[in-house]
C-alpha cells in the first residue's frame, strides 16, 4: 500500500482522514516522521495556511505529503470566524471557549446561515495540488451531541436535522467539507500513486 504524510498535529483530523481514505492508501502523520515542528499559520486564507504546511514537511523531511486549513464561515459575522476558526478565541482558546463566542456573538440573530470549508494541499513528486470541499449549514442556538470536534456540535448541515456531532462518523464523513475534499484528494492520489 502506497503512502502520504497528512502534515497536521490534530489527532482528530488524522483520525477522521484515515477512516475516510479506508485502506486506500496508507495516512503517516507527522510524529510517524519524526516532525515536532510548530508550523505556524501565518496566511490570511485556508489555501495559504494549508501550502504553508505542507510546503514544510516537503522541503524539510522530503515526504510527499498534504496538509489541510478547515474554516466555518457565518454570513451574520461577515464570513468569522473564517481562518481563525481555530484560535476564534484567542491563542490560547479551545473548542468550548470558541463555540461559546460564537454563540455569544450569534445572540439575537436570526439569520444563522452559515458553511464549513476544507482546502487540502498535495505536495507530490514536487507538483502542487489544491482541492477543497465545502457544506452549507446553520448555527443551532446551543451545543447539540457528543461526537465530532471543534465547532460540530453547533453546526447542522443543510438537509438534516442533527449538528455533526450528533451524526455517527460514517453520516458526517458522507456529507462533511473534510469528507468532500478528501474526496477530491483521493481522485488525484488514484491517478498519480
């Protein structure tokens, strides 16, 4: 089984990129390669972000490598918190903290529209490779379920009547943004692997 390194520290993304790819292909993460690196998300996109760390793993450990920048982008927040999902509040903030601001930011509105992307960057054989997926959705007014992570137990794709985290892995893998752009990744990966 051929194999790739997923450039990311979060366990939780690895684990949900891995049971999507299946036995596809073989997902190594960074620790697997010895990288204990903070790469720093200094771009102002999810694209940029997701370049910028892959880029790093294939210049410094010359894996072929991906690398992934997820966004939840709220219409009645101006397209927030955006690239700064994950540190919505402050350097330092979980996933409890930056849902709490969410919502707090969210009191009162009524136009709750809101949609999660996924950019993925493919660093292979030194050609650049960017894909993305994308779900649209609404903020419940509070946290609903136990599974997922980050900002899934107040998000409710379009079309259900259940937040992400209320879904088994295998409903929320079917319709997610990370789902759909792994999609994606996998077609170039068939082709070029």
């Amino acid at each position: 089984m051929s194999s790739i390194v997923f450039a990311t520290n979060n366990p939780h993304k690895l684990e949900e990129l891995r049971a999507i790819a299946g036995d596809r292909i073989e997902i190594l993460s960074l620790a697997d390669i010895g990288c204990h690196d903070d790469i720093p998300e200094t771009a102002d996109t999810l694209e940029g972000n997701a370049l910028i760390k892959a880029r790093h793993v294939y210049s410094n450990y010359g894996y072929d490598c991906f690398a992934d920048d997820t966004g939840l982008m709220v219409d009645a927040l101006g397209g927030e918190p955006g690239v700064y999902s994950a540190r919505y509040a402050g350097p330092e903030c979980d996933s409890a903290s930056n849902v709490a601001l969410l919502l707090d930011r969210l009191k009162g509105v009524a136009d709750r529209s809101a949609r999660f992307k996924t950019v993925i960057a493919l660093l292979l054989g030194g050609r650049e490779y960017v894909v993305e997926g994308k779900v649209e959705g609404s903020i419940t007014d509070g946290p609903r379920g136990e599974a997922g992570f980050g900002y899934d137990p107040v998000f409710q794709p379009e079309g259900f009547d259940k937040t992400f985290a209320q879904m088994t892995d295998g409903e929320k893998n079917a319709v997610s943004h990370r789902g759909r752009a792994t999609a994606e990744l996998l077609k170039i990966l068939s082709k070029t692997i």
